[in-house]
C-alpha cells in the first residue's frame, strides 16, 4: 500500500521514492522484498527482506539521530516505508571500512579480514554507466560534486556513525567490517545521512566471522532473510545507552585579514630574518582554538559555531575564521 496520492518519483533498485501527500518537504521510501548485486547483475525477491530491511535502517537511523546524527528519517509509517525530509542525494557514496573486505581487497591486493589501524573513507561516484569508480576528495571538489568543507563534514559524521553502530554492534557481539553512506543536501543547504543503513548497505560479522549481510547474497553462502532476522534481533537487544560518547575535536582557525596590520607577524618576520632565515616574504600570526565535544558534528553544531566566532572567538571586522573537522 502506498497511499492515495502518492506519485512514484524515483524507482531504485531495492526501494521506491514515493511523494509524501502530507508535505512537499518529505518523501516515502518504500522497502521493497528485492535483493540485487553486482549492480543488478544478480536480483531475486525474497519475501520479508523489505521489512527487515526497513526495520534495520530504522532502529540504526533512530539510534543516530538520539546520538546528536542529523538524518533524513522522520518517522515510521504503515508497512516497510519510512517518511523522510526531502533532500537532494549527493552523487557520492561515502564508504567507511574497519576490515577490509570487497573491492578495497580486489583494488589494493589487502587479504580480506585485515583489520585497518584506523576506519578508512572513501568516496565513490556514482555513476553506472563508470561502474561507480573511486573518487580522490580532490577530483570530488573538481567536478562540483561538494565543496571542500562538505567533504570534511560528510568524513567528521561518517567516522562517528562508524564509531556509534561499531560499538552498538560490539554490545551483541557483531564486528562491523564495512558500511555505505549516502549524503543529502536540504533546500537550507544542510547536509543529513540519509537513503538506508542496513544488512544490504553493510558487513557484519557474527562471533565465527560469518557474515549477516548481503555478501551471503553476493556469494550465494547462506539465506539472507534468516540472517536479517538475526541481524535486527541482536540490535534491538542491544544497549543503547551502554555505548559513551565519541569525542570530537574542532579546529578554529582565526587569522587576521589581508590588508590588517599584524604587528606580531611583523616581529616575527624580522627575527627569523635576523636569524639567517632566506626567502621569508611575510608572517602572519593569528590564533588556533582546539575544541573538544561530547557530541558529533551536525549542521546545528556548525551554526553554534559560526554563531560563537562571531560574538566571541574572533573579530569579524579584522579576522577571519574558518572551522576545520
Ligand atoms: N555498498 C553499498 N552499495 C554500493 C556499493 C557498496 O551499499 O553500491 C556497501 C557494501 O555493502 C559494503 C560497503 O559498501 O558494506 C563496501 O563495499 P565495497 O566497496 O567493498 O564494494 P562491493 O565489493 O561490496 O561491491
């Protein structure tokens, strides 16, 4: 069941975008009991994986959101469909590994069960007709498809979703290896997890490295449906409140403006000429305040942000300031 007045806008491989009759500013996603690899290579139905599918994303999003994650859910509707905000999809996925398993194996020649010394991310475009190849953040910002200080926040949220389900996850004795992010920029410009988070997007790996994810699907190893099952019984066991708080540490970086007289920088400059130092042209000198949070990046974080360097870390008539994650 859809609803009356929903047009179909978008029909992905596993999920339809519905319009939302309640509002222009959100949209359904409908779980569908489809399961494709290999970009639709290999498809079957299996009757329950929609909901299952659904259920995941919905426990995992809200337990995000609860932790200070800005996403698109809104709430839970009638069937495997979630209402979400609108958004538009940024042409990236964004991929966080613990493990290494998949294509990180196949392009480096990493043994699959590596375990990385720190979570790597990676960002893909995505483009089918490319076979959705690997993007330098460099080549990302080139062709437009986000700005440098967007990559950076969409990396900041990446690595603590990765931290809070990792340590959910370590609660029922599941490893997460990998998982898929999707990016979407709100009409205000704010960014928000959004599409799905569940054993379709993920690796995960039950106490004896079987896995209850998709890649029984991919490698035809076992039965999805009764992995899923397991997959959602074991999260909503899972002690939510059991799991800390990630710290986060925000850079502010303040430097006078061009043009500003900075007497210190001028100091500076002369004594490192005094002492032999070649080829010095200029110095400028300006502050750096190192933040550490409770709490993940999120778009309201960085409007109390902007809103602090202005009435307190810097001087916005002689400084500039910038905020790197
Ligand atoms: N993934 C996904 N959608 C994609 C590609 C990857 O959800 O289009 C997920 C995949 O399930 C895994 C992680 O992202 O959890 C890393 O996938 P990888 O790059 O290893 O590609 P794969 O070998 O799975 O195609």
């Amino acid at each position: 069941m859809t609803g009356e007045h929903s047009d179909l806008i978008r029909e992905g491989k596993v999920k339809r975008v519905l319009s939302d009759p309640a509002s222009p500013d959100t949209i359904i996603i409908e779980f569908t009991d489809a399961v494709t690899a290999g970009d639709g290579a290999k498809r079957a139905e299996m009757l329950g994986k929609g909901k299952l599918a659904c259920e995941t994303s919905l426990l995992l999003l809200r337990y995000l959101q609860q932790r200070g994650i800005a996403t698109h859910l809104v709430e839970k509707l009638d069937g495997p469909r979630l209402r979400c905000r609108r958004v538009e999809i940024l042409p990236v996925e964004v991929v966080c590994r613990n493990i290494a398993a998949g294509s990180v194996c196949r392009r480096y020649g990493i043994e699959q069960g590596t375990v990385f010394k720190r979570p790597v991310v990676e960002f893909f475009l995505k483009d089918d007709a490319l076979g959705d190849p690997l993007v330098t953040p460099e080549v990302a910002v080139q062709m437009g498809l986000a700005t440098e200080d967007e990559l950076a926040f969409i990396r900041s949220v990446t690595l603590s979703v990765n931290y809070y389900v990792r340590e959910l996850m370590r609660q029922v004795k599941l490893t997460l290896v990998d998982f898929k992010l999707e990016f979407g920029r709100t009409p205000e410009g704010e960014l928000l997890v959004a599409d799905e988070i569940s054993g379709d997007t993920m690796r995960v790996w039950d106490e004896t490295s079987t896995s209850l994810d998709k890649d029984l699907f991919r490698k035809s190893t076992g039965d999805l449906v009764s992995a899923y099952v397991e997959l959602l019984e074991r999260l909503v066991s899972a002690d939510t409140k059991a799991v800390g708080p990630r710290t986060e540490r925000i850079v502010v970086e303040v430097m006078p403006k061009r043009g500003v007289k900075n007497p210190p920088g001028e100091v500076t400059m002369k004594a490192l000429r005094r002492l032999g130092m070649k080829g010095v042209q200029d110095v400028r000198v300006g502050k750096l305040f190192v933040i550490s949070l409770d709490r993940p990046v999120s778009p309201a974080l960085m409007r109390e942000l902007e809103a602090m360097n202005l009435k307190l870390l810097s001087n916005p008539v002689a400084e500039t300031h910038h905020v790197r994650l």
